[in-house]
C-alpha cells in the first residue's frame, strides 16, 4: 500500500518533521498550502483581528492550493500540521473535507508550542469520513514516528 505524508505548516516545523517522516517512510509527500499564504501579521494571535483568530472563530473554510493527485492510490496518509487554538487549523477540516477517505488509514501528527493532542483526532473525525485513524500525536521529531513506519 502505498503512503502519503500529507502536511501543512506556517512557520517550518511541521515541515521539517514531515519531509523526515516521508524520508523514512518512502513515502510521497503532499504540502497542503493556502490559496492565499499567510503573513508573519496573519499568524499573530494575540492581535484579535489577525486572519488566524478571524479564521477561527468564524470557522472558515480555508481554501487550499492544488490536488494531491492520485489520492485514490493512498493506503495510508500520514496528516500533519500545527497545533491551532488546541486542533487542527481549518485549513486541514477544508483538505480533509474535500477527499474521499473510505477505507485509508490515517495517521495524525502535529508539532505545538506546549500543548499535547488533546481532542485533535475527534474533531477533525467528520472530516475523515471512512478513515480508520490508526493514531495520533503531538511530536518534536520523526523519529519519535517509527512505530508507524514498522506498522507500514
Ligand atoms: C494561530 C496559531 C495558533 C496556535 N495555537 C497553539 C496552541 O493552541 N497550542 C500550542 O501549543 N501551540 C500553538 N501554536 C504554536 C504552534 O503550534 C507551533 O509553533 C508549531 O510548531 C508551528 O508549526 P509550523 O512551524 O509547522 O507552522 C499556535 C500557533 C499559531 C500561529
């Protein structure tokens, strides 16, 4: 079966973990990225007018740049992106949203400045519909990753 690290990152760390992660994993990898990249402004949070926070609670759909082509070849993705307000940022429920997942295994990582996955998985779950989420996990590194690489 074949894998597909499927990531978004703002800032580059997710990134540097998903590159890895595919490295080890021969996988393909997939940058899920915005039509409309985001600013150094639009990230700060703590400016309650900043498109992050507006994004957010507005529960925006955020639309994304490109397909991943040949989608339906995927066995397993490996979905990872940043912690946001505790989950997933909603550019990754419009990425979900917009694939047929019926019968994948997923798998979901994300960095974090600190907080751990907290309810992650189950939130972004309805966007998943027919995936089987084999796990999911706050990590600094590919390398805390190897049990999924073995399981694959
Ligand atoms: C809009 C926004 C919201 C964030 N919310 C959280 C949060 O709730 N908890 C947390 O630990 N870190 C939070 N962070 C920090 C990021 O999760 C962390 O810096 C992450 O590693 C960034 O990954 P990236 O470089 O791939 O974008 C937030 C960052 C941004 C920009």
């Amino acid at each position: 079966m074949k894998t597909l690290v499927a990531y978004f990152s703002a800032e580059g760390t997710t990134a540097a973990v998903a590159r890895a992660l595919a490295e080890a994993a021969g996988a393909d990898t997939f940058e899920i990225k915005p039509e409309l990249p985001y600013t150094a402004a639009d990230l700060k949070w703590t400016n309650p007018l900043a498109r992050c926070n507006r994004e957010k609670l507005g529960g925006k759909f955020v639309p994304v740049e490109g397909k991943a082509e040949g989608f339906s070849d995927y066995g397993v993705v490996m979905l990872g992106f940043p912690i946001w307000y505790y989950g997933a940022p909603n550019i990754i429920n419009t990425f979900c949203r917009d694939y047929d997942w019926t019968g994948k295994k997923v798998y979901i990582f994300a960095t974090s400045g600190g907080s751990g996955i907290g309810k992650t998985a189950e939130k972004l779950a309805p966007y998943l519909k027919g995936a089987q989420i084999a796990d999911a996990r706050v990590v600094r590194s590919a390398s805390e990753l190897g049990e999924w690489i073995k399981a694959e």
